[in-house]
C-alpha cells in the first residue's frame, strides 16, 4: 500500500506476554442460564486454537467476550496486550472477528462491502479500492467482484466474510464456525485459507463443533461443554489422556447390542458408545490383553462379531471419554445430508 | 487451490490514522446510496404511496371538501409531503431490523469506529430518502396546479423543516429496529402507531368540523403543528411561534432517543 505511512507499526505488542489472549475465569450468564461458567484460555501468539464443543457449550459467546461484542459478568482477560475490562475500546484496534452468520451487505457488490469496511478503517479513496482489490484477489473473489453478495454461494460469502475481517492485518482472528454449512469442497477451501493465514503469522482463534476441522487445523485444541472447559492440549494430547486405546467392535445380529455392550462395559468397567446407524460399539479399553478377554466374554456368549478393531481414539471419543455424550462428527454429518 | 500462495502475497497492512466520527458517518452515508443504486424498487415503494394518496384525495374528496379539486390541492399538498417523511421514517426501521437480524452490525460493533456512526448513516440515507420522495411530490403538485406563494425560499425553509421532522421521528423507528427482530413486525407496529397520528390531525381537513373532544386532540397532536409550521412556510405568512411549536417533537425525540439507542446498541 503506497498510500499508508510506512511509519506504522504492525500490531506491535504492547507487553512481552508470549499470548496473544489471556482469559482467567470467565463468565457470563443469560438469566439463569451459564453460558461460560469460568474459562480460563491461554493463546499463544501465531498459531491456531480451536475451541471445540457441541451446540450450546458457550463456545460463541466465549468468543465474543474476547471480541468485546459481550461484556462478561466476571473475570479478566487481555487480548493482544489490551486488557478487555480497563481498555475494551482498544480490543477492536488489535482484532477481527468473522462471526457465524455472514456479516455482509447482501444488495451492494463483494467489491462495495470491502470499500465500505476498508473507509471505516479510514483508507481513503483509492487506497481503499486498491485494498479491496488485493483482497479480492488473495481470495480468488476478483471475477465476482461486481456481483451482488446475494448472488454468491456460501463459500464464496465466507471467504468475503473472512476477507472483510483482514482489511487491516489482525493480531488475532477470531472465526466463529468458519465452515458450518459449507459442502466439503468449501469446507477444504477454508481450511486451506485459514492454513495459509497463520501461515502469514496471524494468530487465529476459531471455534467449531467439528472434530475433524479441529483435529485437521488446531495445534491446541480446547474442548468446551455447558460453558466449562473440560480437556486442553495438542490432538494427541488428547487422545493420548483418554488411554491407551479404543476397542471398537461391529455385531452381526443387531438385536444383542444390548447385550453386547452390557457385557463390554462390566469387563472393561467404561461406558460403551453406540454408533446410531450400525451394531457398532467403541469403548475404552484399558490394555490390549484386558480387550481381549472381552472379546473372549463375547465369543463364548455366543454373539457373533462382523468385525473388530483396536486403535487411538478418533477426537470423536475423545469427546465421548470427556463429555459422556457423542460429539458431532463431520463424516457423520455428511453420511446423512 | 491456488489461495494458499495468493494469501501469501497479500501484502499485510497497518490501521491507517483514526478517521473522524464525521467521515465514518459519510461512509455510511455512501453506503445508503449504493442501496439505491442496488434496489430502486425502494424507492418505487417510498413515492408511489404519497402520489396515490396526492391524486385520489385531491380528485376524488377535493371537491366535497373544499369546493374544487384545485383548491383543495393548495391546501392538501403540504401535508402530504409531513405524511410522506413521517411514512418513510417506518422504511429505516425496518432496514436496521433487518440488517441486525444478518450479524452486519456486529461487524460494525467490532469495527473501531465512533459507536453512533451506523445509526448516523442510516440517517443520511433517511434524509435523502426524503428530499427525493418530497422533490417528487412537489413536482407533480406543480404539474397539477399547487403553487406555493412564498415562492423558492419558502420551498427552501419547508424542505429544512422536513427534515428535521425526518431526523427526529427516525429516532422512534431506529429504537423499534433495535427492539424489534422482525422487519414486518417494525412496519406494522410503525403503521398501527402512525395511522391515528396522520389522520387525526390537519393533514387532510380543516379539524374546525370535528368533534370537541377530537380536536382537543389534534390541535395538540405534532403532526398538526408539523403541517401548520410546513403550510405557514410554503404559503407564506409563517409566525416564529408556529416553527417552534412544530420542532418541540423532532428536538424532545432526538434528545431522548438518541441515547436510548446508544444504551441499547452497547447493551446487545
């Protein structure tokens, strides 16, 4: 940009905490109801964190505590140096939030939406336009640029949308559900975009109730339910805290699943997880040797097993382990569309 | 996917200087003109309601109610144009639900602009919406044979007073908007509301025939000493007194609702 003043500096820290977002005890409550019952979050600066949990965990309005969209009732939190009680009108300064539904002018142009954000920044005339070009280019936008945004499809609107928050290059992005409702070529555009942001160095904060979206981007992944956080860690971490491994195992006659899983969960002294559509089980096994007995258990009863299998967990039963109730799972979701 | 390596290039860019809270007004301003290059139909909804009830009042009650077509026009046509602005301030309403109901103002929320800059804009569109919609009507009561006897500056100082009018009854549509999620239930409720207020005043009659406990009412009512102040303007024989009484309701709406609507845009 040859119109802005080289003398500014990018998002230049305040302090020299190695977070881009602190939180300790957060909470905020809608009647009587605790949507974020006292998170605490730590994000280190340049990498992908995904907060990760089912419908109704809080996981948004976490977020848009962080954002300063919602003041939370108690609890402290800085974000990018910029402490969000004492100084919340310096938060937006440091940020960019991409919220769940498209936040864009539906009858001007994808070109019009990024000149109008691009004007509030305080671009002026053509390096506002120039802006919005280079972004429309980066996001592979430039051929519909004169479109009206209600002619888009869904990625298309998602990628503006994310485009729309990196106007001025963001400290920390915030990217609430940034593939719900997307087909999964779009799905994997997205990732693929949202890869090549932190690429550039943007700290990226994203929520999801994807397994697999967290597993395939985060390198910390936070798992959230009714408003607290019950695991924090790497994807392996996670998989690794819930044991050593899965036993997964398919029966021919549907009929004795209940029987089946009653005998599973007695031996290995775990709650079975049933697969809704086939006689499938997986619960946590804790040795091999214990799993095979098990089966054994099962053998001699006589049920007759289709197959079975012992592996690490998938994020799905990680979730499953923590949270006692089945977490959604993209592949599943997609099975049933 | 060629976006990874063109993300790559996109050159990374820093706030330019804060623009003033005037400049992020304009822009909204901008953006309530490209709504009308973008949707003209707008502005078809916005005219055609004022010109039906122009040329059915007009030809079809003119001449019961005062003797001629033409000379009720003369008395008609400036109360048509408060209609009109008080009608129209029901449109930003229903424009503001509706872009609240799509996560658009938390884009702005999150933007650091000057926290009424939004609201401001729509006001900017309101206004123009108004000067269009009144330039028309005025055109076609020319064409019909309504002629204002204060000449242009009396033009001039009614358009000023309709404004205001506008700038303050938007207020009440913009707190609906922020209230109310549905865009239909903003024009209904807006209708239900505006409905006794336009026709229990002086708009269409003279109140001299209507009963005692009416009148009471409508000689009181803001629409009436909006029309008498807009009649006095463009006919000539305005009195300072008439101006003041009609801007009573334009200053008490926007000294109150202005920052109730601030209160309830934080507090969302």
């Amino acid at each position: 940009m040859n119109d802005t003043s080289p003398a500014i500096k990018l998002n230049a820290p305040l302090d020299a905490s190695p977070n881009a977002i602190s939180a300790r005890g957060l909470v905020k409550a809608f009647g009587d109801v605790r949507a974020v019952d006292g998170i605490d979050l730590d994000v280190p600066r340049g990498i992908i964190f995904a907060v990760l949990g089912p419908n109704g965990a809080g996981k948004t309005t976490l977020m848009r505590m962080l954002a300063t969209l919602t003041r939370p009732d108690a609890g402290s939190a800085s974000v990018m140096g910029h402490d969000l009680i004492s100084a919340p009108h310096a938060v937006p300064t440091a940020i960019a939030m991409t919220g769940q539904f498209a936040s864009l002018d539906e009858d001007l142009t994808g070109r019009e939406n990024l000149v109008l954000l691009a004007r509030l920044w305080g671009f002026r005339g053509r390096a506002a336009k120039a802006r919005a070009d280079d972004l429309l280019a980066a996001f592979d936008l430039s051929a519909a640029a004169t479109k009206q945004v209600k002619d888009y499809s869904g990625g298309m609107r998602r990628r503006l949308d994310i485009a729309a928050s990196l106007i001025v290059t963001p400290g920390v992005l915030f990217l609430d559900e940034p593939t719900t409702g997307l087909d999964p070529k779009a799905r994997k555009d997205v990732w693929a975009m949202i890869r090549g942001l932190a690429d550039s160095g943007v700290t990226i904060l994203l929520t999801t109730q994807y397994l697999e979206e967290a597993d395939q981007l985060a390198a910390r992944i936070a798992v959230i339910d009714r408003g607290k956080k019950i695991a924090e860690g790497t994807s392996r971490e996670l998989k690794a805290a819930t044991g050593s491994g899965f036993l997964h195992v398919a029966i021919a006659d549907p009929a004795r699943l209940d029987e089946a899983a009653g005998i599973l969960e007695q031996r290995l002294g775990h709650k079975a997880n049933r697969s809704t559509e086939g006689a499938e089980l997986s619960i946590l096994a804790g040795t091999a040797k214990d799993a095979n007995e098990a089966l054994a258990v099962l053998v001699g009863q006589g049920i007759e097993l289709s197959n079975f299998s012992m592996g690490q967990p998938s994020l799905d039963e990680v979730f499953f382990a923590l949270t006692g109730q089945p977490g959604t799972d993209t592949s599943r979701e997609e099975a049933t569309l | 996917m060629s976006d990874t390596s063109q993300l790559q290039k996109l050159p990374k860019v820093a706030r330019p200087s804060t623009p003033s809270a005037l400049s992020n007004a304009l822009v909204f301003g901008w953006r309530a003109v490209l709504k009308f290059k973008h949707v003209p139909e707008q502005l078809f909804d916005l005219v055609m309601t004022p010109i039906m009830f122009t040329l059915l009042f007009t030809f079809v009650f003119g001449g019961a109610l005062a003797g001629s077509p033409s000379e009720y026009l003369q008395f008609f046509l400036p109360g048509i144009l408060v209609q009109t602005v008080v009608f129209n301030a029901v449109y930003s309403g229903m424009g503001l639900s509706t872009d609240l109901g799509k996560g658009l103002f938390d884009r702005f929320r999150s933007l650091p602009i000057w926290s009424l800059a939004p609201f401001a804009g729509l006001m900017v569109g309101d206004i123009l919406r108004h000067l269009i919609a009144g330039t028309i009507i005025l055109i076609i009561g020319l064409i019909l044979g309504y002629r204002p006897e204060a000449g242009l500056f009396g033009i001039i100082a009614a358009f000023a007073m309709l404004i205001a009018i506008g700038f303050g009854m938007g207020w009440i549509f913009i707190v609906l908007g922020l209230l109310i999620r549905t865009p239909t239930t903003v024009m209904t409720l807006g209708f239900t509301f505006l409905f006794p207020l336009v026709f229990a005043s002086n708009i269409m009659v003279d109140p001299a025939t209507m009963p005692d406990w009416l009148r009471a009412f409508v000689d009181v009512n803001p629409v009436s000493l909006m029309t008498s102040a807009i009649r006095g303007l463009m006919g000539g024989g305005v009195s300072l007194g008439e101006i003041l009484l009609a801007l009573i309701a334009p200053v008490v709406l926007t000294a109150v609702l202005a920052p109730t609507t601030l209160w309830l845009y934080l507090r969302r």
